[in-house]
C-alpha cells in the first residue's frame, strides 16, 4: 500500500490546475497542454477518496495534531455503493499492525458481510462488477453478490512478462 500512503501528486483532468512550482529541469509545457497537476492532500488512501470512496459512519474522527493518521490509520474504513445496486463495497484502507492478517475488503448486501479474505485491492467498475487484485498477483472480476465466485483471471501480475507496446510510449 505504499501508493495509498504516500504523499505527492495527482493529475487532473482540469488543465488551469497547477499546484507546483517550475521545476529545476526541463520543459512543463507538454504536461500541462494535456492535464492539470495537483496536490495531494494528506489522508488515508487518498487515491481511493478521489475514486469516489467515503469515511463510513463508524471511522473515528481525525485528531487535530493527527495530519498523516497515525493514531487512526488501522481504524478508518472507506466504502463506495456499488453503481445500479444496493451492495456497497467496503474497503478496509487501514495501517497493517505487525502480524496481523485482517482483510482488506468486504462486501455488503443488507445486513450481510462477506469478507474478501485474499484480496489486496477492490473497487467497483462502472457496471458494477467487483474488480479485486488478489495478494496471489491476480486480476479478477467477481460478483459483487457472491464474491467467491470469480470469472477467469483477466491477468495475472505474479508471473513477469514484458510490457505491450503501447506501455513504452507516451
């Protein structure tokens, strides 16, 4: 989770949006022909949050001197309603402890929780199918109702294999 935890910046899509200086090398303007730049605030999984993910109602408050969440990070939970359907998606964006092996997301239907037990990431596509990263290195879509059930792997990222062609050029 070192992405989710760290902070830098973000492209956006609104191109007036530039929340950093000039750089000590190079040209910017190419970048900033395609897409703003902007900070990223300090807060857990921020990535998340500009996925559209919110606090639940039972994460604890942050603490006035708490900026990088610190006393909270193993408590905070995020979820997100899954598009066209009542299931929500809760993602557990929380600091692991050491030697702890809690799971990192859940999905909910009315009052019932099914841990997703092997999974690293979640999150819901536009359609509403359960997109999971498995800590095995897999890409699985599911479905939402009954996570256990999965198609074929759309890739596995355990096994290496070169980058496609349109990944070495801009």
């Amino acid at each position: 989770m070192a992405g989710t935890w760290t902070r830098g910046l973000h492209f956006v899509d609104d191109r007036s949006v530039w929340q950093v200086g000039a750089p000590d090398a190079g040209d910017v303007a190419p970048c900033r022909a395609r897409f703003g730049l902007a900070l990223t605030p300090p807060a857990t999984c921020a990535v998340e949050r500009r996925r559209g993910w919110t606090e639940t109602a039972d994460a604890p408050p942050r603490a006035a001197g708490d900026a990088w969440d610190e006393a909270r990070g193993d408590r905070v939970t995020l979820e997100k309603a899954r598009p066209g359907a009542a299931a929500r998606a809760r993602r557990l964006c929380r600091l692991p402890r050491r030697g702890a092996g809690a799971h990192c997301a859940e999905v909910m239907e009315g009052d019932a929780v099914t841990a997703l037990e092997d999974v690293q990431w979640a999150d819901w596509d536009a359609d509403g199918r359960l997109l999971v990263a498995t800590r095995e290195g897999r890409i699985e879509v599911r479905d939402g109702a009954r996570p256990a059930v999965t198609t074929t792997p759309h890739a596995d990222l355990a096994a290496p294999a070169p980058a496609p062609a349109e990944a070495r050029r801009w």
